[in-house]
C-alpha cells in the first residue's frame, strides 16, 4: 500500500453494523509512501496514527472527488424522481 498527503483512507465495513471508515491522509512519513500514516477521519475528528490492515485501500484525491460526483448525480437524480412521485 502506498500513499501521499491528500489521499483518502478508507476502511471497509466487514459487517452490517461497522460501517466503512473513511479518512484524510494528512501525513506520510516515509518516502516510498508506505504506512504508517496519520489520518484525519470524518466520522469522529480524531486525527491517530494508521497503520492499515487487509480491510483498507487508498484512494487519490482525484479518485474521491470522482465517487463524490457520482454519488451526487446519484442523490439528485433520486430527489427529482421523489419530487415528481408527490406532484
């Protein structure tokens, strides 16, 4: 696994009750971008030191902004057909 600063790290929910974890990549510490990194993640604020387990992959910052967009065209498309099921 390899990262830089403004990566995404993403820990996936393995269960119905975890779900996914997702966090900045604000510092790498080595060269080679190898682990350990330390993230900020968006659920909690916490900012800790990562090393990731098998349940983790990196995501570039352009790779994030991507799903992002994707996921708003989704959320969009699915108020407009709200909207006109109650007109």
């Amino acid at each position: 696994m390899k990262a830089k600063t403004g990566d995404w790290l993403v820990m996936k929910g393995l269960t119905i009750d975890r779900p996914e974890h997702r966090g900045l990549i604000t510092e790498v510490h080595s060269d080679d971008g190898s682990p350990p990194y330390v993230v900020h993640w968006l659920d909690s604020g916490r900012i800790t030191t990562v090393f990731p387990g098998p349940d983790a992959i990196v995501v570039t910052a352009a790779e994030q902004q991507t799903a992002d967009a994707r996921a708003n065209r989704r959320l969009n498309t699915l108020r407009s057909a709200k909207a006109r099921d109650q007109s």
